[in-house]
C-alpha cells in the first residue's frame, strides 16, 4: 500500500510541475514521503518610520509555518544560512545564488514591510536559486492587526511559484462543534488558528458545505420543524438566513452541496418515505430528481467539472458509493469493498473520491478513483476517522476522528503523512468542510 501511495502522489506531483514553463529543479521523492524542495526565509526588512523585530520574525515565522503545511517545502534553520539572514535590497541586483546554491538551497524567499497610509504593505521576491531566476515579484497590504497571517499567503504564492498550484495554508475551513454546548457552525484558518463560531442559536446544525467563491457557507438546521437549509453569509451579496424556504414546504431538507459554479445544488430531500437526491437552482427553481427508488440515497458531491455526482446508496444491500451524471443518468456502483462504504468527497483536481469505510468497529479513510480501478487506504487507526473533506490544491484531506477519546479534525497528506491536529479543548468536531481559494 505504501508503494501504491508512493506512485500515485509522485504521478500527481510532476503533474504540476509539468505545466510550469520550465523544468523545475529535481524532486527528491521517498516512499510515502515527499519533501521536494528547501526553502531559506529570509527575516524581511523593517522599513516602516517605527521597526519592530518582533513583528519581522513573526511574519517570517508565518511563511515557514505556511510552507511547512503545504508539505511540498523543508524549511531551512537560519544559522545554517550561506547568505544573509535579513533581506538587504530588493532593487534589480540578484542574490548570490551560488552561495545560496552551496547550503543546499532551492527557494530563497526575500521582502520588506513598509508603512502605506494606515497599512502595512509587504513586498517579495522569490528566487529558483539552481537556475538564478526570479519566479515571483508581489505586493500585499494589511491592516496592523493580524498581520502576521498576511506570511501564510505569501507562503502559498512561493509553493505556485514551484509547482504551479497555489499552496492552501491561506484557506480556512467550516467545522461542526459543540464546544458551547450546542451544536454550531464553526470556521478556523487553515492551520487551526482563530477558530470561532459562524452560527449562534440553539438549533442543531449539521454538513456545513462552501460556496465556491468563498461568501457564504449552506449548513443544515432544526430552526424549524423539519430539517432545513440556512446560509451564513460572509459577502455583502448574500442574504444569511434560510434558503429554498418556498420550495416543498415542510418537506425534510437533509443536505444541500453547490455545483462548482455555485449556482445549483445537489439537495437531499425525504419523498414518498424515501431520501433521494434533487438538483436545484439557488433561487428554488428548476428542481429536478436524479434518483427515484426505495433505497436511502444521500451525500452526494460534485465532480470538479460539474458533470457528476457521487452519493451514498445503499440500494444494493448495504451503503456504498455510487455516480451518476449531473442529469441522473448513468448511475452506477463505485465501491464493492467493504459493507459499509460513506461520506465520499471528489478531490478539486478529479483524481480521486475520498471515502469513509467500516472496518470491523472503526471507520477508515480510503481513496478510489472515479473508474473504480484504484483503491486503496488513505489513514488507517483503530479509533473511527470519518467525514474527508480536500484542501482545494488536492494535496491534503481534512477529516474528523476520535483517535484521542473524543473527535477532533485532522488534516493528513495525500501521501498519508503529516498529520496534524487542529482542533483542540472543548467539546467534539467533527464534519469539516475544507473552503475555497477566495484570493
């Protein structure tokens, strides 16, 4: 399995490094591991009317944290440096890329933090250090507070900058938690941080899914009688609050997934004392009906193309995976291991359904491709992990577990290495729902 894993992320890592313009410096790939480049980090220059050291070191430590997580960099100590420590210049001259070059270098990342008007503005510079060439040149600007998180875009523009997808340490991702003694919509940055709440009432709420364009999150509720859909809305254009409201009135509105546009959802709905899945616009109209059977039929998610769907079925017996096309046609089974195969979450980049499978008395995360031909697990404990959910670069999942009593999320690689913990203290976490690129 191991090897299998080794194939298929060295397969999906020259992917990307193929589309760049040039050939990339040489992966040094491990089975099961990827550390691809080293990165310097250089502390940016302070140029702002009042410097302040403290805050250059954590914006640096911000970068390092974000190319860390991204799990395509190693991050080289400082002291260990054959170049300066702090940028000096980022005028035309280049940096001494031999030396660079000598301390096992790959990416030199270089910047200053000036004052602009009531902001912070940083600027930066990447280099390939083998080749001597500048990959990227940008500016940002940021309010004071909370600048620091400013480092971990940064950090996703030099992973773009070698692979040619964006890193997603700069993303967030949209949780249930009950830590307040009910259960509510939470969302964090993408690293664990600044975890807090996006629903307040004492209402369950339940599968929080994303808008592609980042402004709102769909969740389902108890406000009312029967389960329903809600928005909380983070842009101006979207009224928060229920939605599909006039559409089957009191009819069970179990789930409610956006195509890749954002315009329709895949909409889980109980008729005629079964649960079947709908497409339907955003505005409740044009309503149709994929699937239409005694079976329970549930948790669909959307092909990154917007043509299919897979779900849950368990019309053959016990739950399994299944596609169809976007219209219902085509349907068909996906999973024939194991006798209780959900939650299936289709990766941004087409390559793989991530699932959940029972094994015994746990769940695991396995990963099939959309033919049914590659199968294979993805994180495996004797505690349940349940609930995959991809980062949108397809590097990383997201998932729920209960490996240390009670659930928490966790993130993995799709190497099934580095796994990190994010939530933590209060209360169980579970069904994270992995955000957008919004930039």
């Amino acid at each position: 399995m191991r090897t299998m894993r080794f194939i298929l992320l060295f397969t999906l890592l020259l992917s990307q490094v193929a589309g760049a313009e040039e050939a990339l410096p040489t992966l040094d790939v491990t089975p099961g591991r990827v550390q691809a480049f080293q990165a310097a980090v250089q502390r940016f220059a302070d140029r702002t009317p009042t410097p302040d050291l403290a805050r250059a070191e954590d914006f640096r430590a911000a970068i390092q944290d974000g190319l860390l997580f991204s799990g395509v960099f190693v991050v080289m100590n400082p002291a260990a440096f054959l170049g300066p420590e702090e940028t000096v210049s980022l005028d035309d001259a280049r940096p001494d890329c031999n030396a660079w070059k000598q301390g096992g270098t790959d990416a030199l990342v270089e910047g200053t933090i000036e004052a602009d008007g009531s902001q912070l503005a940083v600027e930066f510079r990447v280099w390939d250090v083998a080749r001597c060439r500048e990959l990227v040149r940008q500016r940002y600007r940021h309010a004071h507070s909370g600048f620091e998180r400013l480092g971990t875009q940064v950090a996703d523009d030099v992973v773009a900058s070698f692979t040619g997808t964006r890193g997603a340490a700069a993303t967030e991702i949209a949780f249930v938690s009950n830590r307040t003694g009910n259960k509510e919509i939470f969302v964090m940055d993408a690293l664990g941080e600044r975890q807090r709440p996006a629903t307040r009432s004492l209402a369950i709420k339940a599968f929080p899914d994303w808008m592609p364009s980042g402004e709102a999150i769909v969740y389902t509720t108890y406000e009312t009688d029967v389960p329903s859909l809600f928005l909380t809305s983070r842009g101006s254009g979207i009224r928060p609050g229920p939605i599909l409201k006039r559409l089957e009135p009191g009819v069970p509105k179990y789930r409610g997934v956006f195509d890749p546009e954002g315009d329709t959802m895949a909409l889980v709905m109980s008729v005629d004392g079964a649960t079947e899945i709908f497409t339907v616009r955003r505005n409740g109209k044009k309503l149709r009906r994929l699937t239409e059977n005694r079976a329970i039929d549930v948790a669909p998610t959307w092909s990154p193309d917007g043509k299919q769907i897979a779900f849950v079925s368990d019309r053959g017996g016990s739950p399994q995976i299944y596609v169809m096309n976007r219209d219902g046609s085509g349907q068909r089974r996906l999973t024939f291991q194991g006798s209780y195969n959900t939650a299936p979450a289709w990766s941004p980049d087409g390559r793989f359904i991530a699932y959940a499978t029972r094994l015994e008395a746990q769940f695991d995360i396995w990963l099939i491709d959309p033919a049914g031909e590659v199968n294979f697990p993805l994180v495996e404990h004797p505690r349940s992990d349940e609930s995959p959910s991809w980062s949108p670069d397809s590097r990383m999942l997201a998932f729920s577990s209960t490996r240390r009593g009670r659930a928490d999320v966790y993130v993995i690689d799709v190497a099934g290495e580095n796994l990190r913990r994010l939530t933590r203290g209060a209360g169980h976490n579970t069904s994270p729902a992995w955000g957008p690129f919004t930039r």
